[in-house]
C-alpha cells in the first residue's frame, strides 16, 4: 500500500481555511465520487482504493492519504494534483 504525506503552510483564518478545504472536497466528490465527513478540523474522505483525512491546522493543511494497489499506480499525479490545488487555494 502508498502513502502521501503533505504538509502545507497557509495563512489563512480558520474558518476560510476551512470553507477552502470544503470546497476541493466538493469538487473531488463531484470529480472522483469521494465520499468525506467533518470530524472538528479534521475532514475525512474515501473511495475504494483510497482513503485519507485533511487535517486543517492554525497554519499548515496536513493531508495523509492511503492509496490501493490501482491507485498506487498514479499516485505521483495524484500527489501532484493534491499540491497544484494547495498551491491555488491556499
């Protein structure tokens, strides 16, 4: 099984980081069919093949993945996509 681990500093509110983190969770369940939950600041998300958590801090987004044998095969553009969309919103 592959991992991702990304740690990425933001400057953001609390609440705008977290309304930021909910809307790439919407688009990724819109473009992917993950399913995600709010747990505090910690929003959880899955789909066969994946499951990991996007853990929103005072000034850093921590995202922690675990990729199946199929989605381990793409996981430097999945790895990559995560980044770019990091980069845009935060």
């Amino acid at each position: 099984m592959s991992r991702i681990d990304i740690r990425h500093a933001h400057s953001l509110s609390r609440a705008k980081a977290k309304k930021a983190v909910d809307e790439v969770a919407v688009k990724l369940a819109e473009r992917f069919g993950i399913d995600y939950t709010w747990e505090g600041d910690v929003l959880n998300f899955s789909r066969p093949g994946v499951d990991g958590q996007i853990a929103l801090g005072a000034d850093e987004l921590h995202v922690q993945a675990k990729l199946g044998f199929f989605a381990a095969m793409f996981k430097e553009p999945i790895e990559s996509e995560i980044r770019r969309v990091l980069t845009e919103k935060f």
